[in-house]
C-alpha cells in the first residue's frame, strides 16, 4: 500500500488515521484526507501530519486505497461525481454504514475491487471491533489490505456480507448497551454511598478489565464468571438478581432487535440508490 485517502473526515475517519500513523501501517505523508469542513481538515493536519484536500477529484486519482467515509445519506451524490474516476487498480473501502457493495459497485467503473467494512465507535480509542467483507471482484489480497488497515484500529473479522447485519446489532451498537450496563452499575454504587466520580471508574474499568481477561486467556466467560462466583458469595446473590431480570433475554433481544433495523435500513438503502425496486 502506497497511499490512503479519505473520502470525509468525521470521527471514524480520525480513529482510522490516528492508527495508521501511530502503527505505521501508512506515512503520515502518504495519507490525505478530503471534507467539506475546511476546519476539521485544519484539525487532522495538525494533530497527526496528514496531507488534507478539499478536492475529491485529485483525491481519487491519487491513492492506491480510497476510504469511503462519508455518511451513508450523501454517499450516493458524493459517488455518483466522483465515482467513474476512480482507477480500476485502486482498492475502495467503505465505512458508510447499511451501504451494500452491490450499490457501491454500481456507481463504479467495471471490474472496482471493494470492500465493505462495519467497524464501531471503540475504534477511536484504538479498541474497535471490524467486520470486513470482499465484493465480487476483491481478491484475498485486498481483504489482507482491509485488515491490515482496521487492526490499526483493533480487532478484524473477516466475514459474508450477509452477516453484516448481525455484526451491527452486535459489536456497531453493541457500545451502547456497554455505556448503558456501565451507567446502571455506577448508579448502583451510588445507591450504596460511593460518589458519582468513583463509582463511573469503578464500573468502566471493570467492564474494560473483564473484556480483558476474556480477550487476553480465550477462557470461555461462563468459565471466567464460576471463578468469580464462590458458594454462598456475593456475586452469585448478584447474578441471581441479573437472571430474575432476564438480563439474557434483554441483550439477546437488542442484538436482534437491532440486527432487523439494520437490514431494513440496507433495503431502504438499495432502493434509494436503485439496485432493488420498492414494494408496492
């Protein structure tokens, strides 16, 4: 990989960069970012040493692998007049959440070698977690590049894209059920007389130093959770509690809840760009 250019500048965009430069998958040099915010370009630039365009145009034609990272409502319009220059040699990778590949494609020259990606907002501390799938005409050589450049970021997984969805539901909202449990544990040691400040470390540094314990051992978490429950203990009084809430069937039901959300917004997606027709 030679050079990398951003297609958007948000905040995935930053966490993806900030790795890259800090791994050294890329040169700082060899890295450019596009936006319509000439201010957050200004930001990047000076906080990491990236070359920074407002030109999309010169952007395509000049890197190597082209990050899509716009939002999925403008990434028809930002394709559809820009799309056809990208060489047909240039890897396109997209972050643009519920975008098919079969949509991108088509606003593509012939032949485009694409990526689709789902990472999630944990990627901006370094700690995120990717799901990467190939298009039809990527080569495992361009699903190396992909992971190379997400586990900049964290941890990648390479998978179908009709498993995406599933993916979304779990590990792109998956934070958001983390940051709920992390709020409900500090109010609870709140209730029980800590303060506020001590009781939101304590929650979040045990919640960051079990996903841990279980990354770093590969011990399955029941396994993990029975040496933390001794008989007649404290924690097994505790989960008894979580198990009459149905804390199980909560989380289950929002992966899947959100897992259907994201599938129909995809729909909603490919018939916005007209790969499927809608139904009457």
């Amino acid at each position: 990989m030679k050079t990398i250019g951003f297609l958007g500048a948000g905040n995935m965009a930053g966490a993806l960069i900030k790795g890259l430069v800090h791994s050294g998958v890329f040169a700082k040099e060899n890295i450019v970012a596009s936006d319509v915010k000439a201010e957050r370009l200004k930001q990047l630039h000076s906080l990491h040493g990236i070359r920074v365009t407002q030109d999309n145009h010169a952007l395509v034609r000049e890197c190597d692998v082209v990050v899509l990272a716009v939002k999925p409502q403008v990434i028809d319009k930002v394709l559809t007049t820009i799309g056809g220059e990208i060489p047909r040699e240039t890897l396109v990778v997209s972050v643009a959440a519920g975008v098919p590949i079969e949509a991108i494609e088509s606003r593509l020259p012939p032949h485009a070698r694409v990526i689709r990606t789902m990472p999630n907002t944990p990627a901006t501390a370094l700690a995120g977690a990717t799901a990467i799938a190939g298009g039809t005409h990527a080569t495992e050589s361009d699903i190396e590049k992909a992971r190379e450049i997400f586990e900049a970021v964290g941890r990648v997984v390479v998978l179908d894209e009709g498993l995406l969805d599933a993916v979304t539901g779990l590990s792109g909202s998956g934070p958001a059920y983390v940051f709920l449990i992390i709020e409900a544990l500090a109010d609870g040691g709140v209730k029980m007389g800590l303060h506020r400040d001590t009781a939101l470390l304590l929650a979040a540094q045990t919640v960051y130093g079990s996903a841990k314990l279980l990354l770093e051992t590969g011990e399955h978490p029941g396994r993990l959770k029975d040496m933390v429950t001794s008989p007649g203990g404290t924690a097994i009084a505790g989960l008894h509690t979580l198990e009459s809430g149905a804390i199980r069937k909560t989380l289950i039901d929002a992966v899947e809840t959100a897992t259907l959300r994201a599938a129909a917004l995809g729909i909603e997606m490919a018939v916005k760009m007209g790969i499927v027709k809608r139904k009457e």
